[in-house]
C-alpha cells in the first residue's frame, strides 16, 4: 500500500500551545504538562531522571582502557553539564516517548559536539512517499542538524511511543479523582453536624436554634448546652466510604507500572510487608528491569558522540553498594584473587590514593 499512501502529519504536538492533548474518558485533558501535576507521574519521573543522571559516566577504548571524556560528554551544551543534559533526555523520554535537540557544533563532520536540546512539542516530522520532512518552531530544518532518539520506536514510524497519550486514561483519572477530592472536601455539601428534636419545628424555629447553635459554638470547643429537646450528632465521612483513597491508590501503583517501577519506590503501598531481604532483591530489580533500558539507550546514544572505537558506559556499582562488612569481604576477595588493588578498592570507596610509600603489596599478586 505504500506507494497510495496518503500524506500524514506525524506530529508529536502542535508548535505551542495549540494542542491541549487528548480528553481522557474521565473527561480531563492530558498532556505532558497536566501529567506532571499528578504526583505518582512526577514521583515516577523525577526518580528515573535523578538516578540515571547522576550515575558516573566512563569512556573505554577498545582494549577496555579508560579514556578522557570528549567535549561532548563534559558540556554537551552552552552552560549545561552532562548531568542536566541526561536529566533533559530523561525527561523527553517518559513524557514524550522522543527527545530533541539542534545539533550546533561538530568534532566531525559525522560527530557532534554540541547539542541543544529543544522541548520535543516545538518538532513536527511529516512523512510522505517522497521522505520525511521535519519542523522546528514551524520552519523546516535539515534533518542532518536534528539530534533525534526514541525511546520506543516502533517500525516504519519516524516518532517514539509517547507514555502520556497512550496511557491518557489512567493519568486522566487520577488527575480528576484528584480534582474530586479537593472539591469534596472544599464545599461538599455534606454538613458537620444534625441538631435533631423529638418535636416538629417551624422553619422560623429552625433557623433560629441553628442561629443560637453556630452563635455558642462555632470555632468554639466549649461544652454545649441544649434545651427544648434538642440534640446534636456530629456527622462525619470516613474518605474511604467514597473509595476516594482506594481509588488514588490503585492509580498510583498503575502509574508505577506503566513506568516499569516498584510501587514502593514512589512510597506506595504495594500490599507487600517490606524486609531487609527483599529490599535487596527489590533494588536489583529496579536496576535490572526499570534502570538497565534505560542505560543501554543512553549509552548508545552517547557512544556516537566519541572517537571510533571508543564506547560509554555508566557506573552503576553505586546502586549496589551493600552495607559495610558485605562490602569489606568482597574487597578482601578482590584482593587476594588479584584482580582489584588497592588503588581501585580505594577508589571505589572515594578514598584518595595512597602515596607511593604506603602501598603494601596485593594479596594474591603475581611478581
């Protein structure tokens, strides 16, 4: 079909403002600003973001020797450090499934090194028979100067999946039982208290005893007095009757799922008593199922912005780090197999190197 297939936008929002998103079925418009303002998205995001930026960055060349980091990976970007450049990608990633950036300068012709990131809503690709064309702020722009990575392509499709349109739904409801929330508890018209009497009152009567009730005891904890057969019962709507929390639970621990993360890492409630066992566990999956995609795209993102036959890689050992003893015993094996010494122990630990004197031999150590 393809040489009758009809000219297609291929947008991922319109420039600016002009596109307020899809309507959830709960009636509420989703886009990537109005899903920031759910706390399980933010909570998602800003957790993603912060760990996978502030993991240590490395160079190796091809015999697995670390190298100096190119320019590209110290200032990918005028006034900005490759730490809030990853965060900038992270956050295009889980909110628009692309991140985006003008290419404005090269160490080659084939390599850049700088790259200004731009808010992916400012891009449009059109794609016809003929090719693709691609928009920035509206003008076209060659697609050679576009820095442009998925982070869930799929086949024949120029744009990554975006998280928040194709999960439009569940964000939406969320963001309106929070919405409900607020104006329930504002002005529902559910009144605090009943002031009952065993006979029948006039309008006029009523109005009075509710005048002389609010009069004695509004803002007022003081003992209350009733005549003329009256009484008062405090009424009160426990928000789990309205399933209000159940409702924000359910929908925060399906939030963490769409990011792939544990729900207890957003401090949800997953239903699951936590221990010192299961944390551990809890923690190599974060980093084997949730982290690790990430890390790859990242890593090979990056490895086109260093020399030919070099390749980036992050540092996750930090993650792993267990407590004290675990971690002085596996030293002590490294040691004695010889295939750490001290220097990188020392490292590892954030310890400044031993002068030369004071370096003891390595345990286990071929002569």
């Amino acid at each position: 079909m393809w040489p009758f297939r009809k000219r297609q936008d291929r947008a991922l929002f319109n420039v600016g403002d002009a596109w307020p998103g899809p309507s959830s079925a709960s009636g509420v418009r989703v886009n990537a600003d109005t899903a920031l303002r759910s706390a399980a998205v933010w909570s998602c995001v800003r957790l993603l973001a912060d760990v996978v930026s502030e993991l240590p960055v490395h160079v190796y060349d091809a015999d697995r020797r670390e190298v100096d980091p190119p320019r590209a990976l110290i200032t990918p970007a005028a006034g900005t450090d490759l730490q809030d450049w990853l965060w900038q990608h992270m956050i295009s990633f889980l909110l628009r499934g692309n991140a985006m950036g003008v290419i404005a300068d090269r160490a080659t012709v084939t390599r850049p090194s700088q790259i200004e990131l731009v808010n992916p809503d400012r891009v449009t690709v059109q794609v016809t028979p003929d090719g693709s064309v691609w928009r920035l702020d509206g003008r076209e722009i060659d697609r050679a100067d576009l820095w442009h990575r998925r982070a869930y392509p799929l086949p024949g499709e120029p744009l990554g999946l975006s998280p928040i349109a194709y999960f439009a739904n569940t964000i939406g409801l969320g963001l309106a039982a929070e919405q409900y929330g607020s104006k329930f508890f504002r002005d529902s018209a559910v009144p605090s208290g009943l002031l009952t009497s065993d006979s029948s009152l006039s309008r006029t009567q009523a109005e009075e005893a509710l005048a002389m009730w609010d009069a004695a005891n509004r803002d007022r904890r003081k003992t209350a007095v009733l005549g003329s057969g009256l009484r008062f019962q405090a009424v009160s709507i426990a928000p789990e009757e309205s399933q209000f929390i159940d409702t924000m639970r359910l929908n925060t621990q399906q939030i963490a799922r769409i990011y792939g993360l544990p729900a207890e890492l957003i401090n949800s409630d997953s239903g699951n008593s936590m221990t010192y066992s299961n944390i551990e566990s809890r923690d190599l999956s974060f980093l084997k199922y949730s982290l690790q995609p990430w890390l790859g795209r990242l890593e090979r993102a990056m490895d086109t912005l260093v020399a030919r036959g070099q390749y980036v890689k992050f540092n996750a050992a930090a993650l792993l780090r267990t407590d004290t003893l675990s971690r002085y015993q596996s030293y002590g094996l490294a040691l004695d197999g010889g295939w750490l010494t001290l220097g990188e122990v020392r490292e590892l630990e954030d310890r400044p190197p031993l002068p030369a004197a004071q370096a003891r031999p390595q345990l286990g150590a071929v002569a």
